[in-house]
C-alpha cells in the first residue's frame, strides 16, 4: 500500500506505518497543480490535515486512489461528495481532537472574561493598573453551544462542573445528549447566553453567525468560534465588537487563513489563536493512532 501524506502527522505514527510494511511518503505544503502531479505517480491513499485542499482537478488527476483521509473533523477541505462518486472512500478522525479543541474554546472563555492579554500586555509596559481589569467569573452564568456534537459535548461538560448554565441548539439533535444541557431554538440560544460557542461546519447557504444572529444575542455577551472561519460574518463581527454590543470574542478560525482582516486582528476586545484547537500533544499522538488504525486495517494488516 502507497499512502501519501501532504501535511505534519506525528512521527511515531509515520514510523508504525513504515513498521507495517506501508510505503509512506511525505510531501508538505504543495498547492493544487504539484498535488495533482503528484498523485498522478500512482497511491493508494492520501492523507491530509486542514491546510491541503483535495478538490476536483487533484481528485481527476488521481491514479489508483482509493481512500482520502483527513486527519481531523471537518471534511470542508476536500471535494468528498465528488470524490465517493468516483469510487474514493473518505475518512476523517473525529474522536482524537474532541478534547483539545474544547479546552481551547475554555481558555478564550477565560481569557475575555478576565482579559488576561490585556492584562500581560500591561505589565509588560511597566503598569499595574488593577482597576482597569475587572472581570466576570463563569460560574453561574449560560453558555450556549451552537452544535452538540463531540467537541460541543467535550465543552458542555468542563461548563457545567465550572458551574454554568448550559443550553444548546443543533438543527441535527433534537433530544439532549447529556444530563443539564437543555436543547433549545438557536434564537432563544442567542437571547439568553452570556458565552456562545461555535462547533458547527460551514453552511454552504452562509454564515451560521451573521449580523441578525449578533443582533439577537444579549448586551455584552461573548462569542467563540473554535470551528470554522466561513461559521461567522467577520464584518458583521466587527460592527457588534465596535458598537459595545458584543463585549468580546474569541477566535481561533478565521474566513482567510492566515488571516488579513487588520481591524479584527488588532481588535482590543478579540482573544486570537492560529487555528490550534487541535495543536496539542495528546491529540496529535491520538489522531496518529487512528490513522495508524485505518491504513492497516485497510491494508489488511490491522
């Protein structure tokens, strides 16, 4: 079996594959023409994380492929609808990055609700200005997590041993998945939260957060978006952080990765991180495991 890797898995997964008798070549950072060439030379496999994007040309130019895998959740950077219709199975790793992703939607939580790069940022200029750092504590107060699935799951219950209300809307989930989280309408979810947090793909229809959604949610609330960029309206962000009715947000996705909005990166009341939700050791080393997983068991060797 001929697997090819097109972004960073971990080590010791790439050298269980090469222990199993697969042959694994690595190939990084190609754009769409240098993929297609490449998989012109005839692989089994492909595995990709969320910088490769497979679409239709790579997905033609293919010879003998047979399986695409993206290490991760979302599947928004590869054409798999046209790629089954081809014959292509395609995978994704759902379980391995649940966890990390919903620690880090905690830790902007945290973050705006205590505006610790405010406050580094002021001690590093020589300041000790207490006063202009007052904060809020989760406990006791909602947040509402827009799809419950595993990683809105994983962040519902950290929520409710911190002592927050949890409500939750998923257009794909009408009974509640877990004990005190209380499903609701996405509008009612956007009235009532203090904190919403995003776990959703994109919606090919347009942003799941746009400026009638922000227009609904409450005076001073916070929102995170640990998912997808495409998820929110940037501009209609903007206007809500600009005009105070949004106290802050949180964002780890952005709708052009690297991100070029300059308003939005300089922002004061936005907490920023490099697309990571996934960028953890433990969730590495599980996301390695389960494609080490599917590759032997389709190689026959599992």
């Amino acid at each position: 079996m001929k697997v090819l890797i097109c972004d960073p898995v971990d080590e010791k997964a790439l050298g269980r594959l090469r222990e199993g008798g697969i042959s694994v070549t690595v190939r990084t950072g190609m754009g769409p023409e240098e993929l297609g060439a490449e998989l012109g030379k005839g692989y089994d496999a492909i595995v990709v994380r969320s910088a490769t994007k497979v679409r239709k040309g790579a997905i033609d130019a293919a010879r003998g492929l047979q399986l695409i895998i993206r290490a991760g959740v979302g599947l928004d950077n590869v054409d798999a609808e046209y790629a089954r219709a081809k014959g292509i199975e395609v995978l994704n790793t759902p379980r391995a990055s649940s966890d990390s992703v919903a620690e880090l939607a905690l830790a902007h939580m945290f973050a705006l609700a205590r505006s610790l790069p405010q406050a580094t940022q002021s001690i590093r200029e020589g300041k000790w200005d207490k006063k202009s750092f007052v904060g809020i504590e989760l406990q006791g107060k909602t947040l509402g997590v827009v799809g419950i699935g595993r990683i809105g799951q994983a962040l519902a219950r950290r929520a409710l041993a911190l002592g927050m209300e949890v409500v939750a809307f998923d257009k794909f989930v009408k009974e509640s998945p877990l004990p005190g989280v209380r499903m609701v309408s996405l509008d009612e979810l956007l009235r009532t939260s203090d904190f919403v947090s995003l776990h959703v793909p994109p919606d090919p229809a347009g942003p799941v957060i746009g400026a009638r959604e922000l227009g609904l949610m409450k005076d001073g609330a916070y929102l995170v978006n640990c998912a997808r960029g495409e998820v929110v309206d940037e501009a209609a962000l903007l206007q809500a952080l600009n005009s105070g009715k949004l106290a802050g947000a949180g964002l780890d996705v952005f709708a052009v990765e690297p991100p070029t909005n300059a308003e939005l990166l300089r922002h004061p009341k936005v907490t920023l991180t490099p697309h990571i939700g996934a960028q953890t050791k433990e969730a590495q080393e599980r996301i390695g495991d389960e494609l080490v997983e599917l590759l032997l068991a389709r190689a026959g060797k599992g």
